[in-house]
C-alpha cells in the first residue's frame, strides 16, 4: 500500500467537502480530487503517514491515524485540529461513505465535518466524527476499544454511550470500564464484539451505564480495577460473560 503524508482541507476544500456531505446518500462518488490540490488543502503543521485501510475494522482506522503520527507529544495536535479530520474522512471515503444499495452513504455531517458553531462550541461533539472518535477510542482504552467499534462507516451504541459521557463519572476516558465491558461482550473467537454489546436490555450497554452510575455513589469508579467493577455489576453481566 502507498503512504503519503496527511494534509488539511483550507476553507475552500471545506465548503466543497460540506457541500458533498449535505446530503444524507450521494450517487457520484466523494470528491476525492480535493485531497492533493493545493487550492482546497495545506500542509499539516505535523506528520501524519496515512495509507489505505485494508480493513473495514474501525479499531483498525483508529490504530493506523495514531501509528501514523511521528511523534507521540503531535496526537494532542492532531485532536484539535479541526480541518484535519474532514480530509482523513475524505481519504478513507471507501470506508467511511460506504456504498449501500447502489448509493453512496454520507449519513449526518457530523459523521465527516468537526463543526464549530455555537450550539457544539458548549459540548464536545468530535467523538461523533467516524475517524476522530476511532483515534479517540483506541487512544484511551487500546485493544478494549474492539468492543465499542463496529466498522468504520458506523457508530455503535455502546461507543456513543461510552465517548459522550466526559463529565462526572468520565466513561470516554476510563479504559477500566472499556476493559470490564470487554471482558463481558467480547467475542475473541469471532474477532469482534458479541451480539449483546450494542443491546438495549439488561446486560446491555445502557444498563451498563446506569450500573456504573449507581456504583459512583459509593465507589471511585475512575480509580477501580476492571475486575472489582466486574464483581460489583449484577448478575446479568456475568451471565452475558458466561456465554460469550
């Protein structure tokens, strides 16, 4: 596979990307001209080495943005570089527009664009970004990340239920809670997460959250090790663990 280095979209590229990512399906392909041409882009203040994703693992998309980056102390950069990410999205398009019944799916602008008006300026909405929430998984909770990605055209229930919640008890940061979570959910043999991980019902990933929830009365949860929250949670998580 080749690699080149990463660049950003400038102001130009962004309107025409936005405009592309406007609609929720497309019949022509990304406008992937854009990606190169100096007229929409410019050089990251960084190194960014990107390459085709041979996959459609969003653990894997992840993996390669943050092996991809020179220098460790440049990730911090990267995250809140907001014209960054629309160019990966556009560079992984193949993934991240997947074509579904003939039709290209852009799903919701946030799926591609960092938006800064002022209604997102009053909560962190990046994990929402397919590519950027990938890097931000992966990032806190390493290989425990497998649980809450799915492919990297989609968002999975349990990774919003996990990345949205940065206050309080801040389940986007805490890879204890990710690693019990995978312990419980994670299909080894299968190389993904189980049927149960993304479920509504108990021993689900809501009923995970409240659980988590209710021990934060009483307990540091931030400060637990993965296998005390395991023995804290009701029966029906180690029941689900039991038969995954």
């Amino acid at each position: 596979m080749s690699q080149i280095l990463a660049r950003r979209l400038n102001q130009a590229g962004h309107s025409l990307f936005a405009d592309y990512v406007s609609s929720t399906t497309r019949d022509e392909p990304p406008p992937v001209h854009l990606l190169y041409d100096g007229r929409y882009t410019d050089e990251l203040p960084i190194e960014l080495v990107v390459a085709p994703l041979p996959t459609d693992s969003k653990y894997d998309l992840g993996q390669s943005i943050l092996t991809g980056v020179q220098q460790d102390s440049d990730v911090s950069k990267l995250l809140a570089d907001p014209a960054v990410w629309p160019w990966l999205s556009l560079y992984h398009s193949s993934r991240t527009m997947p074509v579904r019944n003939g039709k290209r799916f852009i799903g919701k602008p946030h799926r591609h664009l960092i938006t800064n008006s002022s209604d997102w300026a009053k909560y962190d909405h990046g994990h929402r970004h397919l590519v950027r929430g990938a890097v931000q998984c992966v990032m806190y909770f390493g290989i425990y990340a497998r649980v809450l990605l799915a492919d990297a055209g989609s968002a999975s229930k349990a990774e919003e239920n996990i990345l949205s919640r940065k206050s309080g008890y801040p389940l986007a940061y805490m890879r204890n809670a990710a690693e019990a979570y995978y312990d419980i959910h994670y299909d080894a043999d299968a190389g993904r997460a189980g049927r149960g991980a993304n479920s509504t019902s108990r021993g689900g990933i809501i009923h995970f959250v409240r659980c988590l929830a209710q021990l934060d009365v009483n307990y540091d949860i931030v400060s637990l090790p993965a296998a005390k929250i395991l023995e804290l949670l009701p029966s029906d998580f180690r029941i689900r663990r039991q038969l995954s």
